[in-house]
C-alpha cells in the first residue's frame, strides 16, 4: 500500500508529490456565460494547499451542453485566457491542475440552455422535474466528440497539466453507456458493445489532441461503476468498459463513490468493495484514483488499500489545509465538525458560502 507523502510518476511523465488529489467540484463561482472570476481563481488556490493534483469542477464543451449557471465553460478560445488563472492558481500552490470536460445531457435543464436538453434518447432520468431529452442525431454526436477534443486542445492553450473526461455521474458520456437512458439501435446503442462507443470516440478525439501537445499532458477518465435505475449501469458492464478503456495510454481512472468501501448492486461480486474489484481488474494498467467520504486519515489510507490516489471533496470545502495537515501528522488540528456546523467558521462573506448553505443546509 502506497503512503500518503509518496510521489507518483503517470505515464504521460507528470510526477504528483503525494497521493492526496482534490476532486473535482462545482462551485458555481463562474459568470452565466461561464468565464472565470476571481472568487474562482481564489478557490482554487485555498483548495490546492498541500494536495499532489486538483481536478477542476465541471467544464462544458458545448453550450448545450451546460449542466447549470455558474459553470466553468471551455466552448470557446476565449475562455483559455481566463482558464489559465485557474491552472496557474493551483499550480503556484505546488499541485498538478487537470481541467475536467463535460456534457450534461439529459441532466441539464431548458431554463439553463435555452432550448430542449439533449442524450443518446429521449428517456427522462428518473428525478422530479426531469424533462424528456431530444435524441441527438448521428451528425450532433461526432459534433460533440469533436467538442471534446477542441475542448482538450484549449485546456493545454490554457496551461493545464491535463483533462479528465468526465463519464461518470449520470452525464452524457454516461448516458450513452448506460441501457437505462441509451434505446438507440444504431452504431451507438443496442449492446453493451455499441453502448461503450461513445466513451471510446471521446477518448479516442481527445487523445488525438494530446499527440500535438509540446509538453506532457494527462488523460484521466471518470466513471460511475453502478446505476440505481432498472435498467441501468451493473459494476460487470463498468468492468467491461476498464477492459476497452485499457487500450488507451490513460494516466488514470477515478472512481465516483459516495462510500469508498461501498459494496456493488450486483449480487454476484459481495466478496469485497465495488472499489476492490475495480482495482483487482484494472490490474496495474493505469492507477486508479478513488473518493468517497475522506474526512480522515483512517479513511485516506483506507483508500489506498485499493487505489493509488486518494480523494478529499467535501473536506477540503471547510478544511482547505486538511491534507498539508495530514502530511504534516497535525491530525489534531482538522475540522471534525458535521459540515452543516462547520461551514459557520467561515467568513461571512466567503464566496463559497451560499454554495456550502445550499447543499448542507
């Protein structure tokens, strides 16, 4: 089992400090057009401390595609300027920055995008409020995955020292993976097989872009390994898709749990955690990087039992020195508080704090 304050070489070359990482979250602090403020950068700089990489909240690579105001955006060449004071913010604080790039799909809204919400078919998701997606045509699809690999060439304009692709969490990349949002009977959809050629197509455009890269540039991919829907997402389809993500050079593979000692839905894998059986397939092909309720250090080296990185979200929201803290064994000093408790020692006029109301209060 890897230590915490031990450093990891990627196979892109970039070397991360340690095995803390800050995952990615969004913190609706950009402008309704998306460009960067400095309420932004500022975050990004306190959450940086200490870590060995931090992941961007979500950035949309079409407007269509926007999950939410207040979403950083990399639709256009004007946002690198603004992008880059955000890798740059993170990288002054010793950390590796890597733009995370997005589509919502089906989860976003009319009212965000101003006109219907997009996925791979015209299947709601089953939440309150939920509008009915239009199908994207064969021509919309290769527009998008083009979007992706314009949106990665922006993120190395702008400085970053990589993107993650963001297939997890119900979004678009996700959609068409799963058989719960994904009815088409073409070369996108229909069988597993069919259903994982969106995610292979946007890997495959991004790396594309990263060959043109002059310096190293990562590539991570995120996923979610099960759905609660039936149908919907198994922990063997998320296997599946390990085994064809294999075939690219991915620097790593971020695992999107709430509980990192979860167990999967699937009645035939209880043996050990979702995150276990993911680690044991992966088998040394790339390292795996994984979250779910860090809030300690029992829970960041439990981790690391079965992952090589080790993420810390919520945490670092109320406790932005948490992981310096941990590398420098001041346990005593870390915020145990309930977050709904902690978020009051904040100043009144932190810009994190409406966000920090909404979601625990």
């Amino acid at each position: 089992m890897p230590k915490l304050n031990e450093s990891l070489t990627l196979r892109s070359g970039i070397t991360l400090k340690n095995r803390l990482f800050v995952p990615p979250m969004t913190v609706v602090l950009s402008f309704h057009d998306g460009a960067i403020t400095t309420d932004e950068v500022n975050h990004y700089a306190e959450i940086s401390q200490g870590s060995g990489l931090v992941i961007t909240g979500t950035a949309n690579v079409t407007e269509n595609g926007k999950g939410w105001p207040g979403e950083l955006s990399v639709t256009d060449d004007s946002m690198i300027e603004g992008l880059s004071r955000i890798a740059k913010a993170i990288q002054d604080k010793g950390a590796k920055a890597i733009l995370q790039i997005f589509h919502a799909g089906r989860m976003s809204s009319s009212k965000t995008i101003g006109e219907q919400v997009v996925s791979a078919s015209a299947i709601p998701a089953e939440m309150p409020g939920a509008e009915i997606p239009r199908e994207l045509s064969e021509a919309e699809i290769l527009e998008i995955i083009e979007a992706f690999g314009q949106a990665t060439r922006r993120a190395i304009a702008a400085g970053f020292d990589g993107v993650e692709i963001h297939g997890a969490n119900t979004y678009l990349i996700q959609q068409f993976f799963s058989e719960h949002s994904n009815r088409r009977n073409d070369a996108w959809g229909g069988s597993l097989e069919k259903r994982a050629n969106f995610p292979k197509a946007v890997t495959k455009r991004v790396f594309e872009e990263v060959e043109k890269a002059d310096r190293p540039f990562a590539v991570g991919y995120r996923l979610s390994p099960v759905e609660a829907t039936t149908p919907g997402i198994r922990l063997e389809d998320s296997l599946y898709l390990i085994d064809e993500l294999k075939a690219f050079p991915l620097d790593y593979l971020h695992v999107s749990l709430k509980s990192y000692d979860r167990k999967s839905n699937s009645p035939e894998l209880q043996e050990k955690s979702e995150l276990a059986y993911i680690h044991d397939r992966i088998d040394g092909a790339f390292p795996l990087l994984a979250v779910g309720g860090v809030r300690d250090r029992v829970a960041a080296e439990g981790i690391l039992e079965d992952a090589e990185l080790a993420g810390v979200a919520q945490q670092t929201l109320v406790d932005p020195s948490f992981a310096q803290k941990l590398l420098d064994d001041r346990d005593a000093e870390i915020v145990t508080k309930p977050f709904a408790e902690a978020i009051y020692d904040l100043p009144m006029a932190h810009p994190k704090l409406k966000y920090l109301e909404r979601r625990y209060l």
